[in-house]
C-alpha cells in the first residue's frame, strides 16, 4: 500500500465520523492533466476563501470518454448555488451533491482508492 493511499484511507475514516458530502465536478471539455490541476487550484482557492472551516479529500478520476473530473468528499455541506457560481468563475462545468451516510465512508474510501480506477 503507498503512502498516498494509507493517508487517503486514514483520513476517510476521520471524515466518516462526521457528516459528508460526496461531490462531483466535471467540464464541459476535455482538458490535459496539467490544466485540471490549474483549474481546481483555482476552485479550492475560492472554496476555502468562502468557508475557511471546509475540510476533505479530493480525488483525480480519468476517464478515457471525457476526461478528468473530480471527487471531493468534504464534512459540511457548501451552499450548491455558490458552489457553483465559484466553480463557473474557476472555469469548470456540472456540479453534482449527495450525503453519504458515514457508514458508507469506508467504501468510498475503497472505491476512490482503487488502482484501476482514479488517481489519488
């Protein structure tokens, strides 16, 4: 197991004893790796301006079809309609929510994890 994924597993369990947020941010196009990362630098920035208390993981998934999007799991809920509005400024598409049940963190955390699957 690598670094990377003990400390995502570890961290998922501490976030699963709170309430989570499972999100979703994609774009309208493809983009290259390096443009993604850019691009949600720029998101989080604006994020953690908006809610300075805003804690969570966020996971690369490449998809052949339509690219990189992102996984965010986060333990508050963020206004959607301000998310969104921070997103559009930072350049990217369709947001999508939904609670998880915190007895669903470890799974997650698998899922997100996976090697044949996203980045982390």
């Amino acid at each position: 197991m690598t670094k990377s994924k003990a400390a995502f597993l570890f961290a998922s369990k501490t976030l699963g004893r709170q309430q989570l947020f499972f999100w979703t941010f994609t774009f309208k196009d493809v983009l290259a790796v390096k443009d993604t990362r850019k691009r949600w630098n720029h998101l989080l920035t604006l994020l953690l301006r908006r809610w300075p208390n805003l804690q969570g993981l966020r996971v690369f998934e490449l998809h052949k079809e339509h690219g990189l999007h992102v996984h965010l799991l986060t333990n508050q809920f963020i206004d959607l309609n301000e998310a969104r509005e921070l997103a559009e400024r930072a350049g990217w598409g369709r947001i999508h929510v939904k609670r998880i049940a915190t007895d669903q963190a470890g799974y997650l955390a698998k899922y997100l994890s996976k090697k044949s699957g996203p980045n982390v």
